[in-house]
C-alpha cells in the first residue's frame, strides 16, 4: 500500500513540474480521501493545491489539523503550512494567515512563501517583497527556489521597479536549463509584461511567441493569457484597429467561461486607458474592492480623469433603473430599509455585489460572515449556502430584480433591468465601521433631527432592543443626545459629533 501511494505521488509531481496540470487533475479524480495513509496525505495535498484542486488538499488534510480528538501524532509545522495555503485558495485568507503566523519560518521557509501570496490575494505586493526576498535566503530546494523568484519578479512587474528587468534575463536562462517548463513559461510571460510596461512592444511581443511555444505543453490556461497579453499590445499599438477590438471581447468571453476572470478585469482597464473611455474605467475601479489595486489604477489614468465619490452599477443598457439600491446602507432611494445593516444578509449581499468581476469563493464567504469559525469541507459549504437560499428567499419577497447565482464553488449577484446598486468610494479602514457608525448614516439620510425610539424603529427596521443597544453607543459616544424620560423619551441628533 504504502509503496502504492509513494509511487503516486513521484509520477504527479513529475507531471506537475512539467505544466501538465489537466494529467494530475485526472489521476486525483478518482482519489479516496479516507484510505490515503497520513504519511502520504501531505505530498498529495500539496500537488493538489498546486493544480487547482484546493478543497482536495483540505479534505486530505483536516482531519489531521483541525482533529475532532487529540491524535498521537500532532500536525507538524509542514502540515499546517500546507492546509493553510489550501485555505488561501479557496478565499478563506483569515484562517491561513492565522495558522501561519504560527509557523517559524526559519524551520519552514515556505511559510513566507505563503504568506507573500495572502498579500498578493489583496493586490498588497509591495507587503510581498521583504517576505519573498526573505524565503529565498532561506529555501535550499532550487525547484521551490525559483518558485520563489518567479513569485518576486510578478511582485516586482507588478510594481513596476526596475529590478525585474535583471531577474527576469536571470530566470529564463535557469528555467530553460534546468527544464523547468511552466516556470519557464510564467518567467516569458513576466517578461512580456515588463516590456509592455515599457512600451517595448517589439521584447514584448518575442517573448509573448516564445511562452506560447513553450506552454503549449502544459495543458494550463496559461495560453489564454499569452493570447490576452498579445491582444493587449496590439491595442496599445492601434486603439481604434476593428479587428482588436472584437478580439479583446472574444478573450473577455472566454475568460469568463474559464472563471479566469482576472483576464476580464486586465482586459476592460486596458480597453478604458487606451479608448479613453472613462465610464468603463469607473466600472474597473469601483467594482475591484482592494484598495491596493485601486491606487495603481489610480496612477495611470490621464490627469484630467475626476473619480467621482460613487458609481451606479446597473444592468446593461439600463440608463434608467426604478429601484436604487444604497449598498452600503442596505436602503432603496427613497429610504426605505431593505436589510438591516451589519447583519449576516447585508453583509452577504455586499460580499457579493462588492467585486463585478469575480465572484466569491465558498472560503472568501465563511471567513467573512462566520469569522469565528473554521472551514470545515464537509459543514462549512453547506452553512453558506443556506445564508444564500435565505438572500435569494428575500430578493423574492422584495421583489428586487437582482439573481444570485452559484457555480464551481462560488457565488455571485447580477444586476438585472430595473436595479441600480449604489457603490460608494471605500474610505481607509472602510472595512472597521461598525454597524452601529452605518445605523447613524441611515439616520441621517432619513432626515430624522428628533425622534422618538419607535420612529427611529420604523425608520431603521430595528427591534426595540437592537434600538436600545444602538441608542446607548450612539449617546455614550455623543453623536445622539437623550431626553425625557419613559414615554416622553426623545433622542436628538449632535449634528458636530463624529
């Protein structure tokens, strides 16, 4: 048995350093998770993270992490390295960094490596350069080495700092040598984005060839992006060229059938920059909610762009919707509450709207609507998903036009005719108010100056409690002023207080 396994496991790393991604997929589909003795259950779960199988690798590996009765044999530090890095993949970025903070990077230096790609989940790349230039002072392995360079150098593109340029001519020579052929294609590609950053279209385009060569091999998805990257200099090239234009929408269509929807994303702000078209841009910048991502976008507008302060979100070609929902405030134009603010379906339902590209993942949902709780593969699933059979219960009842959708582990809302959804410019620590601080903004945008608790119940759609646990916080904190007493109680709104 156990030679059964350790045979697996050689022939799918094999395939997997040699970018054969869609092979490995199908040699674990059939994998029984219960028979896989533990001392196995590591190197599978990491080659299964590493090929886009996450929930796989956590299934592998939860029962020995989070055991349900003390095993004689605790989870060691690369166990716990290993099913923090699948919860990064599927969303659930809070648990990972939990357990990684646990970890001692100088006996696992992988776990800087993980921690760099939480920040890279948050667009924080700058956050990733002192962790991944750490690892590698650290890691002995050279295949996880260069995993580590090709990691530094998306960092360093991404920022746009000249360094790349020497590590990048540095890792296609050793990633060529060695055979390492999906590196090598991440390090081509890396380096077309470079030049491209440039403006070096004709390095751009030699390199763009070079990687499609190459991971024509790999069965990966990473062809679409050399085709996305080659679409996107022939626009900077030629904004107006017909032709262009209709291949960025096929891409833009088929990275969404992919769920590759970065590509989307990449694709509708380089057609706004280069069209000069602002509203698109809006549409990028106000549905992308890292606040990392939004000051490099912020960067590279031209000068006389004005971000406004919000953006109304509505199906296409609807200029006119009858419904404006406010996101944030979970209330209808006309102030009429919708959702309590705070409260696990507003906050869904923000979860939900917040990104217009990629929906979210079961992990993102769980860590942000039960945040004292871990994912559990078996329960965790289940519990969203009933959170979204009560959303789409309530979307019915109000009869709002908007659907919740759901597919390949992720949910998601669409606008639809007749809805337009409010989305505000997010303020630093945005994230931190409270839903006492969001109860104080309906307040006010009720006009209500001096009410009694059953107006401000009406009005905000509290109960007498909630209202009473509101109204204390909002008097202790001096933003409200009481007065009266018992019936005659009324509450008068400090317009000076924060």
């Amino acid at each position: 048995m156990t030679d059964k396994y350790l045979k697996l496991v050689e022939e799918l790393e094999e395939l997997s350093r040699n970018g054969l991604g869609a092979e490995v997929r199908k040699r674990l589909q059939n994998l029984v998770v219960v028979k896989v003795p533990r001392p196995h259950r590591l190197a599978i779960a990491n080659v299964a993270r590493r090929n886009n199988l996450p929930l796989l690798a956590i299934r592998l590996l939860n029962p020995i992490v989070r055991a349900e009765r003390e095993l004689d044999l605790p989870a060691s530090p690369q166990e716990l390295a290993e099913y923090a890095s699948g919860l990064l993949y599927i969303g659930a970025g809070k648990e990972a960094d939990e357990l990684l903070t646990t970890l001692n990077p100088s006996v696992l230096p992988r776990v800087l490596l993980y921690r760099a790609f939480t920040c890279f989940s948050r667009w924080e790349y700058e956050q990733a350069l002192p962790l991944l230039k750490n690892y590698l002072e650290h890691e002995t392995d050279p295949y996880l080495n260069t995993v580590g360079e090709v990691n530094l150098a998306a960092a360093l593109v991404f920022l746009g700092l000249p360094e790349a340029e020497a590590l990048l001519e540095g890792l296609r020579a050793k990633t060529l040598a060695r055979e390492y052929w999906l590196l090598h294609g991440n390090s081509l590609e890396l380096s077309a984005l470079y030049s491209l950053s440039n403006k070096q279209y004709r390095d751009t385009k030699k390199y763009l060839a070079e990687a499609a060569e190459v991971l024509k091999k790999s069965q990966s998805l990473n062809d679409l992006f050399v085709r996305k990257w080659s679409a996107v200099v022939n626009l900077h090239q030629d904004p107006t060229a017909t032709e262009t234009l209709a291949q960025i929408e096929q891409l833009k269509t088929e990275g969404a059938r992919y769920q590759n929807y970065e590509t989307v994303r990449d694709l509708e702000f380089h057609l706004a920059i280069e069209t000069r078209n602002q509203k698109l841009f809006e549409r990028v910048y106000f549905g992308t909610p890292y606040s990392a991502y939004r000051k490099t976008l912020r960067d590279k507008i031209p000068k006389q762009w004005i971000i406004p302060e919000s953006y109304l979100l509505t199906a296409p070609k609807d200029a006119t919707p009858h419904t404006i929902l406010n996101l944030k405030l979970g209330t209808s134009g006309s102030g009429k509450n919708l959702l309590k603010p705070g409260q696990i379906l507003h906050r869904a339902l923000v979860l939900l709207i917040e990104d217009f590209y990629h929906p979210k993942r079961v992990g993102t949902l769980h860590s942000d609507l039960f945040p004292d709780s871990y994912f559990n593969p078996i329960s965790s699933p289940n519990r969203i998903y009933q959170v979204i059979s009560r959303l789409r219960r309530w979307t019915n009842e109000a009869h709002l036009p908007l659907k919740v959708g759901e597919g390949h582990g992720t949910y998601w809302a669409h606008v639809r005719t007749g809805l337009g959804v409010l989305v505000e410019e997010e303020k630093p620590a945005a994230s931190k108010v409270s839903p006492h601080q969001t109860l104080l903004e309906r307040l006010d945008a009720q006009g209500l100056g001096e009410f009694s608790a059953n107006q401000a119940c009406e009005g905000l759609g509290l109960s007498r409690s909630a209202f009473n646990r509101f109204a204390k916080w909002a008097v202790d904190s001096g933003a409200l002023e009481k007065r009266g007493q018992s019936s005659a109680t009324h509450y008068r709104r400090l317009k000076s207080a924060s």
